[in-house]
C-alpha cells in the first residue's frame, strides 16, 4: 500500500529475478498446518486478532489518499460471514470519503508460512483494495526498511491484481507482477508462500509471481523477520487516482478469511524427544554456561560430553514452531529481553510462553537444521563461526553459513 517513487538498479532487478521460480500451481494443503485464523462468523470483529486504524495517516497514508479511516459500523462490520468493509461518499472530519482498515499489529505477527484470504473486491475509479503485510520492526525502523509485501492490490476497474514487494536497498526498491485477467463478481483466494528462499504469489492456487530472498541477496533481510496482516479498502491516491461519476459508492470489499499455515514438519526430528545440537561449523554442541541452573545464563557450544547441560528437549508448541528446554534446569532457550537485534547472546530462562521462546526449525538439508527465533526471525549463530570452546551462541542474520547449521542427535 505504501508506494513512493522508487529506483531500482537493473543489476539489482537482474539478480533478484535470474532467481524467479517456473509458474506453477500452490503447494498441496497436506504440506502445511493451519496455526491461525479468522474466519468472520461472528457478529463483531476480534479484538485479540485486529485493530482498526482511525484518521488519514501522514499525508493520506503516504499515497495521497483521499478517505478517513473510521471503526464505525457504516465502514466496518462482521456480518453474514464475512469482514465487510464499506467505502462511503459523505463529508467526514474534513475529508470526502470513509472506509476502513485493520491490522493485526501488536496482536499476531508471523515469519514464514502461507499466508491466505478468500476476498471479492469491488470494481471502480478511485478503489483500492488491499490484502498485504508489513514488518513487525516498522515502528522501530520505519518503512521501507521494515519489509512489505502487498499479497493482493487492486485499483480501479483493472482486470488482475498486483502482487508487489517493497524493501530497502540503499532507498525504497519494488518488485512485482500482476496476475492473470480475473472475474471480480466473484470470490477468489489470494495467497502467498513465504519461506526463507522465496516469496510466491498466488490466486485461486495458480502462481504468478516469485521473489528471491535467500540469505538477505539485494538487500532482502527484512524478508527474513516477523510480519503483520493488514485489510483494507483506499480511495483515491497517487495510484489509482480519484473517483468520478461513474464509480458507484458505497463500495464493498467483503473477506470471508484470513488463515496463515506453517510448514508442516518434514523432519525426523520427534516432538518431545532430547536432543544434543551439534555446530556444523565446529562440531562442537550448544551448552548452557558452567552448568548453571539459574535463568539467564547464557548459551555457548563447548566439547560434546552428552552432559545434561548439553541436552534440550524439543517440543512442538503446534503453532509451526518449537521451544527447546534444557534438561538440566528446566529453563528454555530464550532471546534476552525479546531483542531484535543481532549478536545477542542467547540464553535459558523460566518458561513464559512468549515469542523469544519460540523457534521455527527449519531443514536446510544434508541433516542439518537453522533454529529461526519467531520474535526477531534472526537465526542461532555460532559467533565468528568459531571453533573454541566457549564461544558464544548468539542471534544473528541469517546468513546460510555453517555456523548456523545445526545437527540433532536424539539422545533419548
């Protein structure tokens, strides 16, 4: 939704797209597990999923819109089985339209999986539906270096739709595709799949889009962390322009759900099971410092003895991720502070349940796994891919290095 003027270097574009996958058909339903949604068959909107966005934002949202956002009945409803949200034409706190848009910021955030929405969009001058995600980070960093990915946009009596990606690379870039010519009297499924390679773009299960995002290449990192969900419906703008005569307000955009999927496991590692974690940069296994048994302590690797500071028992919290406690103590391996920020030394803390306790395990082949933190979607890094005994086991950049390569032996 957020479109600025952009540059973006053909050498950039070029890479970015030698990487572009064969169009193809969505991954089968058995490859992933439902881990949230919201399927609008109530009679209000969940508050512990959304929050309405009220006003116009910095000049119109950073597009010039024309509407003010409101959470009022007329703009925003949950009715029939559906979110509605309704563009009016009405004089309203100075501004000539109304609509509505929401956003799961602070409520739900999601790095990697499947993310999808069953929608039917209105058709006319000045709309602008929008089905799309922005970093979690954003009011931290700000946009664009906070990452968006726009899963579905629509303006004006277009016959597809936009799949679009924003990012910084030295200054806002953009990259994206429009899908085939689509029946807009009609429902259709929006989706994109989102992993740590690629993000794809789909509708109805048919592919049209690919973006390479492997190891941060083009200055992608934001890709690799936590996102939220946005819904709306702009009027006018620097994009579509303004409405006239002929479109017909009011306008609705009606969601029948939003669902968001993780990959369903592949590997042979067993919920439950106790594990050591061997570096393959090293070979050397994570291991709680001193054998301590107080929360805090820190994480480095050290010689393999298979001591029980040495051992973590993993287990699924059934949301796609993980949550590995030490077998010593009791504690889980925990991002300090919840930081985002990379070269944090890790540590174990009392289990609370929270986001820094969470751990996306992710096969990245020849039997070793990367460990992705869900609250920073920074990766378990050895530091300097050091081969001492006592070096730090930190967050960092997911780099596809060695040092973030990690090797599970069951142990019991």
């Amino acid at each position: 939704m957020l479109r600025k003027g952009k540059m973006l270097s053909l050498f950039l574009l070029f890479t970015l797209m030698i990487a572009l996958v064969t169009t193809g058909n969505s991954s089968a339903a058995s490859n992933w597990n439902l881990v949230w949604s919201d399927e609008f068959d109530g009679n209000s909107l969940n508050t512990g999923n959304w929050s309405a966005e009220i006003g116009t934002g910095s000049g119109g949202w950073g597009n010039n819109e024309l509407q003010y956002y409101t959470s009022r009945p007329q703009n925003l409803q949950v009715t029939g089985g559906n979110l509605v949200i309704t563009a009016q034409k009405e004089s309203y706190n100075g501004m000539s339209y109304t609509s509505a848009r929401i956003k799961t910021q602070g409520l739900k955030s999601f790095t990697y999986g499947k993310i999808e929405a069953r929608i039917k969009v209105p058709s006319g001058q000045g709309l602008w539906p929008a089905f799309w995600m922005l970093g979690s980070n954003i009011d931290t960093v700000g946009w664009p270096k906070s990452g968006e990915t726009d899963i579905m946009e629509r303006v004006n009596n277009n016959a597809f739709v936009n799949g679009t990606v924003h990012w910084d690379a030295n200054g806002h870039a953009e990259y994206g595709q429009v899908s085939g010519n689509l029946d807009f009297s009609q429902y259709h499924v929006y989706s994109v799949e989102w992993d740590a390679n690629y993000i794809k773009w789909f509708v109805d299960g048919n592919q049209f889009n690919a973006f390479y995002i492997e190891n941060g290449t083009g200055n992608t990192e934001e890709f690799q962390k936590p996102f939220f969900i946005l819904l709306n419906l702009a009027v006018g703008g620097n994009w579509p322009g303004s409405p006239n005569a002929s479109t017909a307000f009011p306008a609705q955009m009606l969601v029948d759900y939003v669902r968001v999927y993780q990959s369903a496991p592949t590997s042979s590692i067993v919920s439950g099971g106790i594990y050591t974690l061997a570096d393959k940069a090293s070979g050397k296994v994570l291991d709680v410092v001193d054998v301590s048994t107080a929360s805090g302590a820190k994480m480095q690797q050290w010689t393999n003895y298979i001591a029980n500071n040495q051992k973590f028992k993993v287990e699924s919290t059934g949301d796609g991720y993980y949550k590995l406690t030490a077998v010593h103590s009791g504690k889980v391996l925990d991002v300090p502070n919840s930081s985002t920020a990379t070269g944090i030394q890790l540590q174990q803390w009392d289990d609370n349940g929270t986001n820094a306790q969470r751990w996306s395990i992710v096969d990245v082949g020849g039997g070793y796994y990367k460990l992705i933190s869900k609250v920073s979607g920074l990766a378990m890094d050895v530091n300097g891919a050091s081969t001492a005994d006592g070096a730090a086991v930190q967050q960092w950049t997911d780099n596809g290095s060695d040092a973030q390569k990690w090797f599970f032996t069951k142990v019991n």
